[in-house]
C-alpha cells in the first residue's frame, strides 16, 4: 500500500492533472493521493496560495475582495474548462472560497490559517471530482474526517499522538482518499496548518498512520542531487540515502524536501521515495533507516547563506567555571538560538542566524557578552555560508576532510569554521558567502567527478 502526495508544480494546470491520473491509475496500491495547492503554470504565474494570501490581506483591510475571489475560481475553473469534464464541483468551490470573507476577524488567531488551507483543501475536491469522472473509485477526504488532529498552534501546527489511532482506521479501504495537505484541526474544530512543507508533512502523517509500505513524494524533478542544479551543471541524482543524510542535506538547504516533513514516517520506518511527475519511470531518491546501495563516501553536497559567527577568545576560557552557561544565558535572554558551537581551550565561535540579529538586537548582545564575559577578544562576523559534506560512508574512509579541506585551498577559499560532529555522517564549513559557488564546484569536482 502506499501514500502518494503531489506538489503545487503537478497539479497547476490540466496538463499535469492528466499526468496525476496516469500515476495513480497505473498502480492500484496507491489509494492515499495528499494534494498541494495549484502552483505556478510558468515562471511569471502566481500559485493560488499567493491569491489567497492577498485575499486575507484584501479583507483584514476591508477592501473589496469581488475581483481576488474571481481570480481564485478562475484558477479553478479554467483547469475544469481544460480538462472538459462536469463542473458541478465548482458551485462548492466557489462557496468555500467566498465563505472565508464571512469569518471573524475579531480575535481569530486560525483565520489566516483558514485562508491559506483553502487551496489545498478546494484542489483535493477538485481532483477527486476529475479521478470519478474518469472511472476511478475516488471520493475527497477531509482531515477532520480523516483523523488529523493537530496541536491548537497556528502555522506551526504539529500532530497528536490520538490521530494514528483515527487514520488506521483508514488502513483498509477499497476508496482512493483523496486528502488536502497543509492542514489539520485542533481538538476544539480550528483549522491549523503546518510549518513549511506543509502538505509533504501530512503525506508523511498519512503514511505513518496507515502503515503505509511507502510514502511516493511526486515534485518535478528527478530526485535528489548531489549538488544544486543551479551550482553545477546537470548534478548526479542520488540512488538511495539515509534519513540522517537527509537531514543534514535539508538542513543545509536542499529544498525537495523539508527535513521536518519525514519525521512521521521516520518513526513509523517508512520508506520515502522522490520522484518525477513529468518523468514517473525514473525509479527518483528512495529515503530509508539504512540502506542498500553502497555509495560514495560523500552523499551530497549542501550550502545555507545567512550566518553570522561571533568569535570570543580568553585566556585560561576552558577553567573558568560556567562560562559556558553565563554565554547561553545571555543567548536565552536576547531570545537567540544557536546553530553551531564548535569550540577550543582558549576560545569559542557562537554560529547564527543573521535574521535574528536587528541592529538593536546586536548592539545588546556584544556589549552584554564584552561586560559579562571580559573576553580577550571579541567579533562578529556577516555574510557566512555554512558548507555540508554528506555521507554516512566517511567513517569507513580515511581521507575525507583532507580532500575536501584540500580542494578548497586549492581555489583560494579561506575557512571560517570546520565542524565535524562526532557521528562521522557530515563536516561543515564555514565560508564566505561571495565563495560559495566556487566552493561547491570545487567539492564537486573532487567527490563526483573522478
């Protein structure tokens, strides 16, 4: 049995929808379709998710919101039109969509939620009208039906433990449930979407629910690649990895797939599989607990932007007793969170989010850790990319850091931070931002390109 989830890219236009009846069709074991809102038809298009967005801010603003409202049915209706099938499910679309301008404003803190889950959720009843007219035993499954019960936190909702229970209940049936991502509801009856990767995270829900023997995640590319296909030229895909490798790799700003997304069906010890819309017959990335295909010592390559370092050296630093706890308090107290601490006997680098940092923010931060410290040395350093090499194989091969350290020497690129943390599943280095490309071409090079 598996659980299969479309992004925004495959459910745009009619086209891709025809693509989407084809994948499910052709294989009877996929009876849980998880659907995105429509995404963009070409680069200068806007997603539905984006008309939606402007139309909460046209009513929380009480504007008219006549023409948003029309444009968002259009969306709609003109996939209907294309694909020349009944459009009865449209009336219901076109009232769940003008419903949401009769919502509280008032003291709602679900109803942006609302809005935004609205794409989502209005697809799944469109794709699911489309799957029947086509001959498919389908039908629209909404998560308060389901069984996604979530925490009551909007935007950032997460799933409670009583819902597994609910959504087994589903394990068996002859129905292709088509189900909305991106949402849930709280045990009051809100609605309450998730974090980024929303409807990837519900698919992972679904598949661990429904012990699912695989999760299929269709986007529009062929799979993970070693590197950034906006970096290196036509990169390698990776055949299999790890979910550890996964993390680090989404950490470090590989955008397939959000790393907080495969934690359900990590648990449950699913399987996750990548794969291509537009090209179903690329057997894509299989994700496992541990896997069978023995690649490379390095996995993939990964970069992040936006760090900042704060370097503070004293003297006789590693015998002073709670200086280590007096530098995280003040962190704490500032309301900052830390990335990465690696450290020496007489000094310490603190790695952060630039975001966090306003002016304000920053000027109270060094002039607290300057009086509280009395470090010998104190800078903060801007523009940092934080630099990942990947692989659960560095542990059996010797040599790894010194090529990787080696390569960068060779193309001038001067090291900010190294971190390898004692797992021996990745090494991080700490660059430049202006060097970031040329560091990963160079990474690259010396790990794909024998």
């Amino acid at each position: 049995m598996k659980v299969i989830k479309f992004g925004g890219s495959s459910l745009a236009s009619a086209t891709q929808l025809e693509k989407v009846l084809q994948i499910v069709k052709e294989d009877v074991s996929r009876k849980f379709v998880v659907v995105s809102a429509p995404g963009k038809r070409s680069s200068d298009d806007i997603k539905v998710t984006d008309l939606l967005i402007a139309y909460y801010n046209a009513y929380l603003n009480n504007e008219n919101t006549t023409e948003i409202i029309s444009k968002i049915v259009g969306r709609y209706e003109g996939i209907l039109d294309a694909l020349g099938i009944n459009k009865t499910v449209l009336a219901d679309i076109q009232q769940a969509i003008e419903h949401l301008a009769t919502l509280s404003k008032e003291d709602n803190p679900h109803l942006f939620d609302a809005f935004l889950a609205s794409g989502e959720d209005n697809n799944a009843k469109l794709v699911a009208s489309f799957f029947q007219q086509r001959g498919l035993n389908a039908c629209y499954k909404n998560p308060l039906d389901l069984g996604i019960i979530v925490s009551d936190e909007p935007g950032n909702a997460r799933i409670l433990p009583s819902s597994s229970s609910k959504i087994n209940q589903f394990k068996e049936t002859e129905e292709i449930l088509v189900i909305p991502g991106f949402f849930g509801f709280t045990e009051a009856g809100d609605i309450c979407t998730f974090s980024r990767g929303g409807s990837d995270i519900t698919g992972s829900i679904v598949a661990a629910g429904v012990q699912a023997d695989i999760y299929e995640n269709f986007t529009d590319v062929n799979g993970i690649f070693v590197a950034h296909p906006g970096i290196v030229h036509e990169p390698k895909t990776i055949k299999e990895l790890t979910y550890r490798e996964m993390r680090e790799l989404a950490y470090a700003g590989f955008a397939v797939l959000h790393d907080e997304a495969l934690m359900p069906a990590y648990r449950a010890n699913i399987p996750v599989v990548i794969k291509n819309t537009n090209n179903p017959d690329h057997p894509g990335t299989l994700i496992t607990t541990s896997r069978t295909v023995q690649h490379d010592p390095v996995v993939g390559i990964a970069s992040d932007q936006g760090f900042a370092s704060i370097y503070i050296s004293k003297y006789l630093m590693n015998r002073e007793l709670g200086f280590g706890r007096r530098l995280l308090q003040i962190l704490e107290e500032l309301g900052l969170s830390y990335e990465h601490m690696p450290s020496g006997i007489d000094d310490i680098s603190i790695i952060l989010r630039e975001r966090q940092l306003t002016i304000e923010i920053e000027e109270e931060l060094m002039k607290r850790l300057e009086n509280e410290l009395e470090p010998d040395e104190l800078r903060i350093t801007h523009g940092l990319s934080m630099l990942m090499v990947v692989g659960e194989g560095m542990r059996q091969r010797i040599g790894v850091m010194a090529d990787s350290t080696a390569a960068l020497a060779f193309n001038k690129i001067n090291l900010e931070m190294i971190n390898q943390g004692s797992s021996e599943v990745s090494i991080m280095f700490g660059i430049r931002e202006d060097q970031e490309k040329k560091a990963i071409e160079a990474l690259y090079r010396t790990f794909f390109e024998k």
